[in-house]
C-alpha cells in the first residue's frame, strides 16, 4: 500500500481495508500514522467454518478497517444501515427507537440459518439466535459486557470485563498455582477470577480507592468459587423467537442522511474547473 490511496480519496473521502491476522495490526499502524488516515471503525467480520486447528483457536473472523481522510467530515448514512433493536425485536419495549439502532461492529453473515433467526439484509441481529455458531474453540468470543444492570457489575468502576471471559483466558494459558500478573488492577476482576481458579495473582493500581475496592472484592470469595455470569453468553437471553416483538405503525420512510461524499468510488477526486476572466 502506497500513498496512492491519499491521493485518490476527495477530503471527505472512505477507504475500507480487509485483511487477516498477520498484517492487521502493521497495516493500521502504517495508515493512521504514515498515511495520516483516522480509524472510525475496527469492524470484525465473523464467519463460520474457519479452518481447524490443534495448537491455537480456530479462526473464524477478519478484520474490516474503517478510515476517513477527514475526522471531522466523511459520510455515514446511518439511517441506511440500522438495524432493530432487541428493546424492540424481543423485549416490546416502547423505548426502543423507531429507526433501529446502528449494526455492532461484529458482523455476523452465513448462507445457512433457521427460519426464526432475525436478520436484515443478510446480516444476523442477536448472536443469542445462533448460539451453537460460537463454539469455546472458536477465536470470536462472545460474551456480554457488564452492563449496569447486572448483578455482576460493580458499581465503583465503569469499565469492568465479564468473569467467565477472563476464566477462559486464565484456563487456556496457566495452570493451578501459576501467577497471573494484572498491571492495571480497575475493578479487580482479573484477581477474582485467578483466586477462584486456584491461581496466584499480582497486581498494580494506582487508584488507592480503587485499591481499597479490590481488597474487599478478594476478601469476599474464596478459591473454588464459581465466575459469576454464564459461561456461554449466547444461551443466557431470550432468543427473537421467544420474546415479545413491539408493534408499530407504518411510518413513511425517512431520506438517508449523509455528511460528505459517497463511498470510495465516489470519493475520486476530480480536477477543479479553470474560472474565466
């Protein structure tokens, strides 16, 4: 890849880049910093049927780049691509938003699915419809985050990852009395899950707040304990079948929205015209 991408976008222009694992992390080096394009989004395209393998997890996904030229001016029809909501699809709730919400950044699309899998325009809308298409060996995971909700999230800390998604991590690479080293200690749940797993742990945080937090969070589970969460996020909701679908009334149709020009092949510049004198 050369500067010849640069050259050919308009100001406001799009450039979506798909690659696999080995140079995925290169190649968003070299265009946010040599190339001076800005990363929307890291979209990651999960498929199924990735090829077997013995010594590492299966891969099962690509890696999809979103760039602009311009942070500040690009197009994102966002109307074009929503999608409906769970609040919507399973759970009838009047909050949800008439117009969808925009697509997650996993992107999930097989030729083969049961007639009650919700989907739009090819793409699956709830992975809890499909929940067999996320074996453990799979290297796309799916975990629900902590949401505010539930009973799992600490209140103290905003950014706290599932249990049983570092339970995988900490099965997978140590063994019992092994020590897992956690340099950023935020809600502690790198610990927690290392004591109930029968690991050692050392940790960092800077936070003395945070710190005191993490003590009382160790001081209430002992070794042996089961991860708070389910261990397969995909079978814990409803699935679209078995929820209640919130009913609306037609509604015209709403023009798309755009910030800038088209897409890339749109986006090719083009000479300015000469003014006449």
């Amino acid at each position: 890849m050369d500067r010849g991408v640069i050259r050919a976008l308009k100001p406001a222009g799009t450039f979506w880049l798909a690659i696999g694992d080995e140079y995925a992390a290169e190649l968003k080096v070299l265009c946010t910093r040599e190339l001076g394009l800005h990363c929307r989004s890291w979209v990651v395209w999960f498929y199924t049927f990735g090829v077997h393998c013995k010594q590492k997890f299966t891969r099962s996904h690509a890696h999809l780049f979103h760039f602009v030229k311009d942070p500040r001016k690009f197009t994102f029809n966002s109307l074009a691509i929503r999608v409906p909501s769970a609040r919507e699809l399973v759970y009838g709730d009047k909050r949800a938003d008439p117009d969808g919400r925009v697509p997650d950044d996993t992107w999930q699309m097989t030729p083969l699915l049961p007639p009650d899998v919700a989907t739009k325009d090819g793409f699956i809308l709830r992975p809890q419809d499909i929940p067999e298409r996320f074996p453990p060996n799979s290297d796309t995971w799916y975990f629900s985050r902590v949401a505010g909700t539930f009973a799992e999230r600490r209140g103290w800390h905003g950014c706290q990852m599932p249990e049983q998604l570092l339970g995988r991590i900490i099965r997978a690479c140590s063994n019992e009395g092994d020590i897992v080293l956690d340099p950023f200690g935020g809600s502690g749940t790198t610990f927690a899950v290392a004591k109930k797993l029968n690991r050692r742990f050392v940790g960092f945080e800077l936070s003395a707040e945070y710190a005191r937090k993490i003590e009382e969070r160790l001081a209430s589970i002992n070794s042996g304990d089961p991860l708070v969460g389910p261990e397969n996020a995909a079978l814990s909701a409803p699935r679209t079948k078995a929820g209640r679908r919130l009913e609306r009334k037609t509604r015209p149709a709403r023009p798309t929205v755009s910030l800038g020009p088209s897409l890339f092949g749109a986006n090719l510049a083009k000479p300015k015209p000469r003014s006449r004198k």
